[in-house]
C-alpha cells in the first residue's frame, strides 16, 4: 500500500518527512495541501489532522502528525536512520528535538515573516530577533560538523534530515550557505545521497505557482 503524506513544498517540516520517505526507498506519494488558501484550517483537513499542521502521514491504519514522528516511522519500517548503536539512536534524537526547538522553529517563521507575509504585517523587530537566535544555532551545528561528514556516526540519519528541513529553501531567512563552511559541505553530502530531491521538486507547490 503506497503511503500518503500531506504536504506541500514550502513546508520544511513536510520535507523532512518527505525526505526520510523518499531516500528509505518506501512507496509513497505525496497529496497537495493547500496551505495558502487555509486548507489546513478547515473542517475537512481538520477531521485528517486536528492539530490542523502539516505533514500528516497515512499509511493504511496508521494516522501521523509530526515530522520527527514520521522520521521515526520510517526508520521502524526500514531500519534505516536511526543509528546503528542505542547510543547513536539516543544522539539522533538529541539532534532532532534540538533542531525542532532551536533551529527550525526559528527558521520557519523567519521565512514565512521575511517571504510569505506582506511587508506592511511584518512585525517590527522580530526578523532582527529570529536571525539573532538562528545565528547562535547555525554556529552551533557548524561547530559539531567540523571534522564530520554526518551529524551522528559514519551515515545519514534523522539528526540530518531533520537539520537540513528549512537549509535548502531559496527563500531568504537569514542563512546564507558561504557563511557556514562546514554547514555547506554537510548539505553538499545529503544533496550526494542517491535519491535526494530539492523540496519543490520532492514535493508539489511553490511560490512560483502562486506568482
């Protein structure tokens, strides 16, 4: 049975998700989520996820909300990116929850404030902010990088495709790959894994599409 994730390609937390999918070699299709025109706050999206989020993952059965959770199912059903040592799968999960609270949370709404939101509805002062805290966190994973190629053990795991979620957008935030050599090189080795798509060709929707 081919696995559906909701989601939509501006979404990095729906990449991450995408992504473990994707490179696990798993059947899975994407199902466009109109998240620009409110789909996701509406009562039929909310009968799928009442969280009202994306991604949202089914496979037969098996409803899942929350990306870190889908990584996690993935590596259930395939071994893959968990880590290969009880040690390693503790570190993986370390990564992960500090990803969600110190870098993609931040990130994530940077973007939508900086590329989303109408200039005039900006807040004032909270951009400089965000960036502020995101700064902190890129050195912190740049530090870690030096002298890796993978952020826990000798592979890929869902430390890094949790890390990467919002890395690869075009959208400005305030990450600038050049600034971060070790960062860049890391995303250069997840771009070489056989499989690996940017988020607008993995998943459908773009801003292109609403230019």
């Amino acid at each position: 049975m081919t696995i559906q994730l909701y989601c939509f390609g501006e979404s990095g937390n729906a990449y991450k998700a995408a992504l473990a999918l994707e490179l696990s070699g798993l059947d899975w299709a994407p199902v466009y989520v109109d998240f620009f025109n409110g789909e996701t706050r509406g009562e039929a999206f909310r009968k799928i996820n009442p969280m009202g989020e994306v991604p949202v993952l089914v496979d037969g059965d098996v409803t899942l909300t929350q990306s870190g959770v889908m990584q996690m199912y993935v590596t259930e059903k395939t071994g893959k990116f968990g880590g290969s040592t009880p040690q390693d799968a503790r570190e993986v999960l370390r990564w992960m929850f500090w990803d969600n609270h110190k870098m993609s949370s931040q990130a994530g709404m940077t973007r939508f404030l900086m590329s989303f939101l109408p200039e005039a509805k900006r807040p004032e002062g909270v951009i400089p902010f965000m960036q502020g805290r995101l700064k902190a966190a890129y050195a912190t994973l740049n530090a870690h990088l030096a002298g890796r190629d993978w952020i826990v053990g000798d592979g890929p795991t869902n430390a890094d495709l949790s890390c990467c979620g919002y890395l690869f957008y075009p959208e400005p935030f305030g990450f600038t790959r050049a600034d971060w050599p070790e960062i860049d090189r890391w995303l250069s080795n997840i771009e070489g894994l056989s499989g690996w798509k940017h988020p607008y060709d993995l998943m459908p929707g773009s801003p292109a599409d609403r230019a």
